[in-house]
C-alpha cells in the first residue's frame, strides 16, 4: 500500500506517492529525478547515497520513506551549492583535483559536510575519523583528505 510523501529537497516541496517502506534514495532519484545521490552498494556501507535529513548525514539506501516524515528538510549534493557559490568542499574539490571517476564524491562531500559544520579546525586524524567507512576506488583518498582540510581552513 503506498502513501503521499511531502519533501523537502533542496528547498523545494516534493510530493511522492510511495510504499513507505521504499529507500529514500530511489524517491530523489527516480520520482524526484535527482542525479545524486547515487546507489553504490545498497547496504549503507560506501556513503554514495548519503544526504543530509535535518542537517544529520544519513545513509537513504536504506531509510524508509516512513523515516523521513514530514516536515524535515532533505538537503543532497545538487543543493549543497550552486555554480555561482559553491560549498566550500565543492570549491576544494576542484582546486585539490580530486575527481576521477566522481561516482563516490557524494558520499565523501557530504559526509564531510556535515561534519565541518560542527567541527571547525579539525585535525588530519579527526578528518579520517569522520570519514571513515567511505569508499573510493580510484585510491583518491590523500587528495580528499586535503581537500576537505582546504576547505575546513577557508570556513574558519
């Protein structure tokens, strides 16, 4: 049985119809039409499917729409920033040179996010410690680590 979901993506209002057991991730991308996040492993272990619910990184692979609710604010990778005034992380991204294939860069940006908001000057272990459990196969793990420092240093 499926139920009307109200979102809010990005700042935007969103209505899905939808079983409330469905993963929040197939919402933003299939009925919502989102091209991030993206589905990595379906099991909540390589951060390619995290966004923000109520500034909080979740994992929405495997969080039910019934989890979401309403009135909680959905924030993904497309709403982080704009091209005009990017994140800080997304203008460290690009200045560090981190993307290689870019399919994990969701997961590691806004994981990352989330936590500079509340940690500001953090120290190289406390950057690792934030991020561990994300995956990158392209091994760009060293040009992350420095970009998300960069970008800590420019939001101080």
């Amino acid at each position: 049985m499926t139920q009307e979901f109200a979102l809010n993506v990005n700042g935007k209002a969103h209505s899905v119809d939808a079983d409330p057991a469905m993963p929040l991730l197939y919402a933003l991308r299939n009925d919502i039409g989102l091209n991030n996040p993206h589905f990595g492993c379906g099991l909540a272990q390589c951060g390619a499917c995290t966004v923000h619910l109520d500034g909080q990184p979740i994992r929405s692979c495997i969080t039910p729409m019934s989890a979401v609710g309403t009135g909680k604010k959905i924030v993904t990778l497309a709403g982080l920033g704009t091209p005009d005034k990017p994140h800080p992380l997304q203008t460290a991204y690009v200045e560090e040179q981190v993307p290689q294939c870019g399919y994990c860069i969701n997961g590691w940006i806004m994981t990352a996010a989330a936590f500079l908001a509340t940690k500001k000057k953090p120290s190289e272990a406390e950057i690792k410690q934030a991020l561990e459990g994300l995956k990158c196969r392209c091994g760009t793990h060293m040009s992350i680590l420095r970009a998300v420092k960069r970008a800590a240093d420019m939001m101080a």
